[in-house]
C-alpha cells in the first residue's frame, strides 16, 4: 500500500468535495490506497484528483476568501 506522504488532499467541507494531489510518479498502489483512504474516513463526499498546479490554486482561493467561487478552466 501507498504511504500517506505520497498524495495531499484538501477537504471543502460546504461542497463535500476532497481535493486530491497525488505527488508521486509512481502510481503503483497509489490509487487503490488513496480510494480505500477516501471511502473509510470520507465516504459522503466527492473526491476530485487535480494537478498540482490546480490543487495550489485551490487552497489558495479557498484560504483567502472562502465565499469566492473557482474557475479552474
């Protein structure tokens, strides 16, 4: 199984959305860890997977001014 270092996540608790980075370029076991974690600690929300360009722009909006909305494309 994949350590917890090799994906960072950030939780929007107002959309029930999981913003996933994974990290690592090796991939073995990484999606099946990441959808095992996803399921057992947060099964009512949405898990997205994004660049780490996108997931930086993310948590930069949401911490600056959570009632903005984001326009990823």
């Amino acid at each position: 199984m994949a350590s917890p270092s090799s994906w960072e996540f950030y939780k929007e608790e107002q959309t029930k959305i999981l913003w996933v980075h994974i990290c690592t370029q090796d991939l073995t076991g990484v999606a099946i860890s990441v959808n095992k974690w996803w399921k057992t600690r947060y099964p009512e929300f949405k898990m997205r997977i994004v660049s780490k360009k996108e997931f930086e722009k993310i948590k930069k909006c949401k911490s600056s001014n959570s009632s903005n909305k984001i326009n990823l494309w």
